[in-house]
C-alpha cells in the first residue's frame, strides 16, 4: 500500500509541475516557457529571458539572472544545504544520497579518455551519430576504468548511466511516470555499484562529460575550418570556447545561504536563484560578438572564462574537460585528414531538457 501510494504522488507531482510550467509559461514568464522547453533551439528562449533584464522575477518565485557579472557574482556565493526545499522541482533523484566525493580531475582521465575515444573511432564507418558512438560511450569507458569495473559489471555501469542520463533535466522538467520510474532505478543501480558516495557524482559527471564532448564534435563538424585550426594549435582552446557558447550545464537552481548585492539589487538568503549559464555566457556586455564561436578568443588575456556551475554540488569542468579535449584531438585528426565530415540531416537537440538541452544526434560521415 506504501508503494502505491508514493507511485501516486510521484505521478500527481509530475503533472503538477508540468501544469504550473504551461499555465505560466503561456502567460508569458520566460523562465516557466524555458521549463517547459518545446523549442528545437534553445537560443531564442534564452533571448527572451535576457529581455526580462539581468536579474528578474519570475511567476515561480525564482530570481533568473540572465547577465555575466550578476551570475558571477551568485555563483560565487555561499548555497543554502542543498536539501532546502526547491519549489520548482519535479523529481528528487539525489534524495537521500550523501553530499558527492569529487570527480577525478582532467590529468587522471586524459588518457583513459583518448582510448576511449580511440576505440570508439576505429569501428566508425559511413553515416554514424557521434553522440551515441562517442560522445555517450566516452565518459563511461573512463568512469569503469577509474572504479576499476570490468566485465558484467562494466556492462551493467553503461546500461545505468543511460538510464539515469536524464537526471539533471528531470529534476526541473518532468518526465512521463514510466521514464521516472526508470530513472530513479538507474539511480539505484549506480548506488549499488559504486557506493552512495560516487553515485552523484557519475550521474552528474558522466552527463556533463558526454554534453561538452558532444558540443565539442558538433562544433568541430559545424566550422572545421577555424575549429580543426584550434584543435591543431591546442584543443583546450575548443574546449573553453565550447563551454562558452554551448555549456553542458546551461540552467543552475540552487539557495542562497547569505545576502548578495548584484545588478542593483539584494537577493536575500534563502531565495531561490535560477542562473542561465546559457544566456549569461554569451551577455553582449561581456564578451564580443558573443553567438559566433571563435576559439581564437581564448588565445587573449584578459577575456573572461567562461561559467561552469556545479549541479546537484559536483565540480564537473576539470573531469568534462579533460574528456573533452582527449575526443576532439582524436575527430580533429581524421578531420585534417578529411576521413570525417558533417552528413545531411543536421544535429538534433533534445527536447523538455531546459537543464542541458542537450545534443541528442551529431550526424557524421566516416571514410572507410
């Protein structure tokens, strides 16, 4: 009786916040329309957002800050316990998991990582999608290798991974009961597999990973021109421009645990903050021309870094960057070698993902 009970609330909760999500959204407040998050693009949400100001309310109750300096600034401060009540949420996944060990750090997953990717590319031929082959395969070929899985229990580790890799954007946009149902038992699934302690952290890492290589390869195939010139000068320079104009995190919620004065006005402790990181890392005021992706600009003093949260409290830049740089390296020396290029079709982005509107398909073409 317990477990149907629960069942119906999770079921009532979904379709409550979904409810609230369109009723707003339809009203016109930018942030429940970015919940919802039924575009193809997400670019235009954000623009509409930015409108609003650099840091307004939204019908939910939350500040969305929109501008560079203001996120900075919020993303600097103290965050309230993570287990403060968020009203917006659709689905605790991390309920009752211990706060996250840290993820390993770029030097410990480069060459992990470029083995991965290497074998990943080795069996590639004709029209192929770099997300499922590479970009999704990648961060968990080198999180087996860090716990030291092998065998079914390897296997077991990637079927988890995929099932829990709608996490973050489950937590804000509600999914169907059934992938709920199925997300939360991957969860436990990884719990049992690398302990409470390291399951946040794979759910995270491994989703954060897999959306920065993806954005990386996209951009590769997009404009392989100054792109596979920065591959060659220093495939770190890819990589930040990546984490600028495509983060893999592009909405972070959290509380304040203190009183912050930005963009003119006082965000008390205990509000609630919604920082679009997408919007934020291409605000006109601070960087130029700021929606034409220039690896170049990364070669400068001077030119700001840029925002990287850390959702659900996991660090996830150093682990996603050092993957990152390891796959581009690799797609960036068959792309010189003209052995891959971009198919007809175009990218696909994920749909009802307002937290990494992520790549659901990169179409490529492999020589062979």
């Amino acid at each position: 009786m317990a477990l149907v009970t629960a069942e119906r609330e999770l079921g009532r909760r979904l379709q409550l916040v979904q409810g609230i999500h369109w009723l707003y959204g339809a009203q016109g407040d930018a942030y429940a329309a970015l919940l919802r998050g039924y575009g193809s693009e997400p670019h235009p949400a954000y623009e509409r957002a930015r409108a609003a100001g650099p840091l307004w309310r939204s019908r939910l109750g939350v500040r969305v800050c929109t501008g560079y300096a203001p996120a900075r600034r919020l993303l600097a401060a103290r965050t309230a316990d993570r287990h403060v009540a968020q009203p917006q949420s659709a689905l605790a996944w991390d309920e009752g998991l211990p706060d996250a060990g840290e993820l390993p750090g770029a030097d410990q997953v480069r060459e992990p990582a470029a083995r991965a990717a290497g074998q990943a590319l080795a069996g590639l031929r004709g029209e192929v999608d770099l997300v499922a082959s590479v970009a999704a395969r990648v961060p968990v070929e080198v999180l087996a290798d860090v716990h030291g899985l092998t065998g079914t229990d390897r296997v077991r580790l990637a079927e988890a991974c995929a099932g829990a890799a709608g996490a973050l954007d489950a937590a804000l946009a509600p999914p169907a009961y059934d992938d709920a149902v199925r997300l939360l038992d991957a969860v436990g699934a990884l719990r049992d597999l690398l302990g409470d302690g390291a399951a946040r952290a794979a759910v995270v890492g491994v989703r954060a990973a897999r959306e920065l290589i993806a954005g990386a390869l996209h951009a590769l195939l997009r404009d392989p021109g100054p792109a596979g010139a920065a591959v060659r000068q220093d495939p770190a320079l890819l990589v930040t421009e990546t984490l600028r104009h495509d983060p893999p995190v592009k909405l972070h919620t959290f509380s304040l645990a203190e009183d912050v004065e930005t963009a003119g006005e006082r965000v008390a402790a205990g509000e609630q903050v919604a920082v679009l990181v997408a919007a934020a890392n291409r605000d006109p005021g601070a960087f130029t021309a700021p929606d034409r992706f220039v690896p170049d600009r990364y070669a400068t003093a001077g030119v700001p870094e840029p925002l990287v949260p850390a959702p659900h409290g996991v660090a996830v830049e150093a682990f996603a960057r050092g993957q990152a740089e390891a796959a581009v390296a690799g797609v960036g020396g068959l792309l010189a070698a003209g052995d891959v290029s971009a198919a007809a079709g175009g990218v696909v982005r994920l749909r009802r993902s307002p937290v990494t509107w992520g790549l659901e398909r990169v179409p490529a073409r492999v020589a062979g």
